[in-house]
C-alpha cells in the first residue's frame, strides 16, 4: 500500500492574525469550467505512481492489480493503425462489441483502491486535458451543471475517464450513469473505476435494484472486474486512534494555527444538507486543520452518507482533524453498520481515523 502519510509540519505558536474559519459559514459556489478543470487525482494521490504502491505479499491479488494495471495503461496508446488498444490486445485488433472497456477495481476499505486508480491517471500516455479523474458524486454533479450532452461531449474526446467510488444509490443515478457510459464507450473512452461493491450488485441494499437490473447489468458489462484483497493499510501496525480532545483543547489549538477551521459537529452536519456534496472540496479549500467540537452519534441515513463524502474530501485533500466527543468509530449507529451502506461508513470511519493521527503535531495541550 501506499505509505503513511507525513506529519503536518509543526506550527508556530504564535497566535495566527486571523481566528478560525467556520465550515457552516461557507456556501462555496462551483463553475462548471471548474468542475471539468478540476478532474484530476486530489493532492493526496497526485504523486502515487504503481511504483510507489507497496503489495501485501499475502494478497497476490494485489500484486495481480499491478501487473494488469500497468499493461492497461500501456494499452491506452496509439498503435501504428490509429485504433486505441484495450488490455494490451494486438495493435489494429478491434475491441469484441459490447465488450468491456475499463477495469473495475473491487475490494474493501483501505487496500489502496484509490491509489491504484491514480496511479492508472498517471501512468497513462495522454495529456492531463486527455483523462479525466472524479467520484461519483462529482461526476454525476458534471452532469447536472453542463446537461447530459454537454458532458457527452465533454468527456467523449478523452483517453480515460476514472471514477473513484463507484455507487449507484437510487435510481436516478442508475439511468444516467449507465446512459453517460454507454456514450462514452461509443466515443472510445476507456473506463476504471473502484468501489467497495462488486459490478453486478450495484445498487444493492440501497433501493429496488431488480427494478433496474437491466441497466445495472449493462454497467456491468462495460469492466473486467478485478478484485483486490487485503487488510485496511491505514491501521497496519499503527497505534490506537487518539482519544477525543476536550473541546478546550480543539478550540485553543483551531486559534493557534493557521488555516484552521472550527465547528460544533451537529451544526456542521446541518449545514451539510445545504450544500451538494459535489462542493465540499471547495468548503473545505484552503484548511490546514479542521477541528470538530461536541462529535456525537449521527443521526440519519441521509446525513450519514453527506458525512461520508465530507471524509473523504477531507482525507483525499490530507487535512488533518481534531475532535472533541465521541470517537469516530461511534458515529454510526449498528443499524447503518449493518446495512446497505455499511462499506462506506467503515471507509468514513478509517479516514477519519487516520486524519485524527495526522494531527498529532497539532495538538494545543
């Protein structure tokens, strides 16, 4: 896997000029220029390469990603003939129709799924404005701020379109996704994607999935699934997560750094249900820190799943976190980690994890 990241660089204890920002006062308005401009690998994996992602020599399968990865990636290029080779079939052999035309990466939480993505972004032979690289949500979010066929067009003249966490959680998005890929595949673009969920179960345990089988199987169709096991290499022979700080401590140290952000947990959960999830990169832009007073259980689905996609900006964009509460592996009731998006939520509770030690050195004792 890939390796811990580095300690935050010590700050100064010099109080900064400014207090802290407050999440809940930011509404952070996207172009769609942006949007389409902003389609690469988050800062945390802009420098992974398949060089730099470390396998578990107990999981051949991760060593397998590599191999079939990287001859991926080799395979977007230009043969002599002009035609774009798939999987490093013959130059000028034509793709089977209705074949696939990406690789889906399946596996559980913290395996390196989105290391492994990035590093198929750089490895390939395109120019940055050739490839394109989002979440779902993100991608989805493309869609409703260009319309359908302005996306189409958009995307249809690159090499490679990833899509890092793959769900399909209603059915709306279901049509438009597999409407957009089909698209895309006409036009040649070469898919990758991960997700904690295999291709053929999208979808399940989150709504009447049958009802939609036909197009999830068409989703299906576009990969060649390839799954990676292993353990979560966040916790791999680390320490505990740190206990939750007093909200004295959260608060003196969000007034001592720079670029900190602070809130009271439930208002900020609040405030996310009034911001698409597609912008909470750009509410969080700019943070070194961002400290959380009063962490408590949450308390529905919905706001579940927006806490969710706020983690994994946060950890994509390596901000650290300190907190005041309940410890992160309490957030979420037994129900919601026994049920259809229980994947997510264990995912949510190891970034977090891992951002809760990212902030050691940041600490105001």
């Amino acid at each position: 896997m890939s390796a811990s990241p580095a300690e935050p660089a010590p700050t100064s204890p010099a109080t900064p000029a400014t207090g802290p920002v407050s999440l809940c006062a930011r509404e952070p308005r996207v172009a769609a220029e942006r949007l389409v401009g902003e389609m690469v690998p988050p800062p945390r994996f802009d420098s992974v390469r398949f060089a730099t992602y470390v396998p578990d020599p107990n999981q051949p399968s991760q060593t397998e990603a590599v191999t079939v990865l990287s001859a991926f990636a080799a395979g977007l290029g230009q043969d002599p003939g002009g035609k774009r080779r798939w999987f490093g079939r013959k130059p000028g052999t034509a793709a089977a129709p209705g074949g696939p035309r990406g690789v889906y990466l399946d596996g559980g939480y913290g395996v390196g799924k989105t290391h492994l993505l990035a590093s198929l972004w750089h490895a390939t032979p395109a120019a940055p404005e050739q490839k394109a690289f989002g979440t779902f949500v993100e991608l989805t979010n493309l869609v409703g701020a260009l319309g359908f066929q302005q996306t189409v067009r958009t995307l249809a003249g690159h090499r490679l379109l990833c899509i890092d966490e793959f769900e399909l959680d209603d059915p709306g998005d279901t049509v438009l996704v597999s409407s957009l890929l089909s698209r895309l595949v006409e036009a040649g673009v070469a898919l990758a994607a991960t997700s904690n969920t295999l291709p053929g179960k999208l979808g399940e345990g989150r709504f009447a999935a049958a009802d939609f089988m036909r197009e999830i199987q068409g989703l299906s169709a576009r990969f060649r699934p390839l799954r990676i096991d292993g353990e979560d290499y966040r916790h791999r022979g680390l320490p505990e997560a740190p206990a939750p700080l007093t909200t004295e401590q959260v608060t003196r140290a969000a007034h001592t750094t720079e670029a900190a952000s602070l809130d009271d947990f439930p208002a900020l959960l609040a405030h996310l249900a009034t911001v698409h999830p597609s912008r909470y990169g750009a509410l969080t832009e700019g943070l070194r820190v961002a400290c959380f007073t009063d962490v408590g259980p949450v308390p529905d689905q919905s706001t579940a799943l927006r806490l969710v996609v706020l983690a994994d900006r946060l950890y994509d964009r390596e901000i650290p976190v300190l907190a005041s509460g309940l410890p992160f592996d309490r957030l979420f009731s037994d129900e919601m980690l026994n049920g259809g998006y229980r994947k997510k939520y264990f995912r949510a509770i190891s970034r977090l994890t891992a951002l809760a030690r990212d902030a050691k050195g940041l600490r105001a004792e």
